[in-house]
C-alpha cells in the first residue's frame, strides 16, 4: 500500500533541493525518457494490443510516435523557453526593468485516461519535466497492461522522489486529490473534470482538465467530398471513436447528401475492410459497460453503414445512423465510440444554432472551400480547437497549443503550451540604484500634480 502523504513529502523535498530546475537535469531525464521508450517500444506495442487491441500501425502513429516527436520538439527548444524574458516597462519605470520568469510549480499530479493510455500519461509528464517539476502518474485502471509497463519502466528510469507512477482505481485517485499537490493535470470526462476541480479548490490548486464533449464535423455543400469523406472516416474510427476530439456527430447540407454517403461507404471499406469485425487490427471498445452503453444507440435513427457487433471481443464495426434528431438518446452525451450520428441542414444559420444550444465542444471540423464560410463558423462558435478541411491532424502539431474551453477544459498545452502549463510565470522588476523618482512619495511638494503629468 502506498502512503500518498509521504510520496508526495518526498517529491516536496526533492523539488526543493532545486535539483529539477537546472538545466541539464531536465534534458537528461527528457534523455532518459525518449530512451526508455525507444528500448521497450515491442514491451508497449504488446501491451497496447492487449487493453485495446490497437495495431502496431495505431499504436505506434497515436501513442509513441507522437510522443517521441514530442520529446525532439522539446529537447529543440528547452533553452530557449527557460531563458528569462524582457519585458517592457512604461515612461513612469524610468531606470528599470522588467522580466519573466518561468518557474515550475514543484510537485504535479497527472490523472490519465484509458482511450490513449500511453501518451496521455507521457505527454503531459514531458512538460512537467521540461519545466523543471516533480511527477506522479496515476494511469487507468481500464488499460491494466499498458499502466503496469508505465509503472515498470518509470521505476526503472527515475526515482521515485522524482516522477513515480500510482496504480489503482478510483480511489486511488481519491485519495490522491486528497494530498496537497502543487499542480494537477487531468485527462477524462466532464463529470470527473467537476470533480477533479472540486478538489483542487479545497487547495486553491491550479488545474489543466482536458475533457471532451460533443464535437461537430459539418460539410457544406462546396467541400471536395470524396476527400473530405476519407478524412472523416479516419478521425471518427481510428481507435473505434475513443478519441476526445473525434467527430461526434455530422452536420451534413442535404444537397450532397447522397454523393456524400455513397464515398463515406468506399471510404470505410478501404480503412477498414469488408468486414471490420474479423478485421484484427480493428481496436475494441475497452470495457463491456462501454460496449453496452454504445450497443444501446444503435436503436436510433437509421442504420445505413455497419450496425453489427460482436460481443465476444468487443468490437463494433464503424456505423452510421441517418434520420437523427437532437432528441435521440445519441446526442445526448459524448459518444466516445464508432457510431456517427449525421443530421442535416440547408440553411447555415439554421445548423450553427443546433450547435449553439449546447455546451462549447473540444472541436470542430468544417469541410468548405468558401473562404467566408469558413469565417463565419470560426467567428460565430467557441471551441477548443479545430481543422478546416480535416479531422483531428490539429492534435499532432506541436506548435498549435490543444485545449479546451468551456465544458470541455482549462487549459492547454503540447509544445511550448505544455512547458508553459507546467510553469508560473513570474514577473520581476530589477530597479536602479542611481537615482530616484521622488514624484512617486507623497511628501514631495506639487506632488498631485506631477504625478497626474505621468498617469493621464
């Protein structure tokens, strides 16, 4: 049994020993990392494969790859994001300076999701290295294999008074909030998020709480169709839909609704075979309560694409339901699944209101050639990130921070976004000795009047 209070006492303690901040501890523990996966890239591959069936080709591309792109970026430019920076200061600082200073929080907590179990626990974990924190990794219970390897090799790689990896359930990471930690990072659903908040404000904790919700995937009716068709196919299936920023649901013009289907279907046999069931690269849903709850939608609307499922492995072939409504049980709440719910809509204005009537979406993905079109939906709808004319490929940049807004998170990062969530930029002014502005004192005669000179 791990005793929370004295892991996160130790961490404390380390941190303060200003180990972490220096400069070359930071690159060669980001070292370690991209060494440690690269040695046991196999040990991960099969453990992916295990809680998710996930195929090399995913799990490399979705979980390591990435990562590991991650960790270059980083290493690239590390040195110049610590470096202090210059600041302006007005006419009435005459004689000083002004700089900020990035300095990380000290001990953080990162809570990580099954859907991505490996780089959502990593990727996170990079920032709160490169900006010279303390860690623990509390990883899904739902992906035991991968959190088991995440808890080998972490433990092989640092000690644990400075990153650690917790395994457990939900009361593990109760019992961990309950800990006074210095920053929380955490990946999941909304009610989590609220709770996850909750407990940081007994703390006054910073948070980042990367959620979810229902993100919309609209095609106007000038999008390049067969394209965007591909596109979408890929985004909502990878990963059989268990990805946060996932189409959720599509918006589609009712003047290319054939055409559009019609390529939606070649575009699904091509990524995933005739017959996805017995397709063994196909990832499965992670757990019986989620195949149960996503079996359960396929009641609505009208099944024009897949529709089967195979409860012996857990699998569910892409599907796609027409003749939905707002009122169907399937847009109610984040599908989380390879199910995608198409609505349509002829006038533009009409569709942006159905999206305005619920909470602010993690993304939003336009298909369009009209350059005002694409103007209007960026102006008129809030949403945490997002593709014109793709899906999901905003994720994989580092120099595009990913977040969300509203109902669906606080915060962002990957890039210089997670070195600067990990950080608290701290402002300084380095003052004169020379000489002195005496305005500023409230015995100084004409006072009022001189200092109203400068602050009009």
């Amino acid at each position: 049994m791990v005793n929370y209070q004295n892991l996160v006492k130790k961490q404390r303690h380390f941190f303060r020993t200003n180990t972490t901040k220096n400069i070359s501890f930071r690159i060669d523990a980001l070292q370690r990392l991209r060494t440690m996966i690269k040695d046991h890239e196999e040990d991960l591959l099969a453990s992916l494969k295990s809680d998710l069936n996930k195929s090399e080709f995913d799990a490399y591309s979705t979980e390591i790859g990435v990562v590991l792109e991650e960790i270059r970026f980083t290493l690239s430019h590390i040195r110049a994001w610590m470096k202090p920076k210059k600041a302006k200061t007005p006419m009435t600082h005459i004689g000083s300076s002004g700089y900020i200073y990035s300095e990380p929080y000290g001990v953080s907590l990162i809570i990580a999701p099954w859907n991505y179990p490996f780089q959502l626990a990593i990727a996170p974990l990079i920032g709160a290295i490169s900006a010279g924190n303390c860690a623990i990794i509390k990883p899904s219970e739902l992906t035991p294999r991968t959190s088991e390897i995440l808890a080998r090799l972490i433990h092989e790689t640092y000690s644990e008074e400075y990153i650690a990896v917790v395994l457990g359930g939900v009361e593990t990471s109760q019992a961990l909030l309950q800990e006074k930690v210095d920053y929380i990072f955490f990946t999941g659903s909304v009610p989590v998020g609220k709770t996850i908040m909750e407990a940081a404000a007994k703390n006054l904790t910073p948070v980042t709480l990367e959620l979810g919700g229902k993100s919309p995937c609209i095609v106007h009716k000038d999008a390049n169709i067969k394209l965007a068709s591909k596109r979408i196919a890929w985004g909502k299936f990878t990963n059989a839909g268990q990805t946060c920023i996932a189409p959720d649901y599509l918006y589609l013009h009712q003047d290319i609704k054939e055409e559009f289907f019609h390529h939606l279907k070649d575009a699904i046999k091509e990524l995933y075979g005739v017959d996805p069931l017995e397709n063994d690269a196909f990832t499965r849903i992670v757990s019986e309560k989620h195949f149960n709850r996503l079996s359960s939608f396929l009641h609505d609307g009208e099944i024009i694409v897949g529709g089967r499922t195979k409860y012996e492995t857990l699998t569910i072939e892409p599907t796609v339901l027409t003749n939905i409504t707002w009122q169907d049980a399937i847009m109610e709440d984040e599908i989380f699944g390879p199910i995608l719910p198409v609505l349509e809509y002829q006038d533009l204005s009409f569709m942006l209101e159905g999206i305005h009537h619920h909470p602010h979406p993690l993304s939003l993905y336009l298909f369009s050639e009209n350059a005002d079109i694409q103007q209007k939906v960026l102006n008129d709808v809030s949403f945490g990130g997002g593709c014109i004319n793709d899906t999901v490929y905003h994720f994989a940049s580092p120099y595009l921070p990913f977040g969300g807004v509203g109902n669906s998170g606080i915060g962002a990062y990957h890039g210089k976004g997670s070195f600067d969530t990990f950080s608290h930029r701290k402002s300084v002014l380095k003052q004169t000795t020379l000489f002195d502005i005496p305005f500023r004192y409230p015995n100084v005669k004409n006072g009022l009047k001189k200092i109203k000179m400068f602050l009009k």
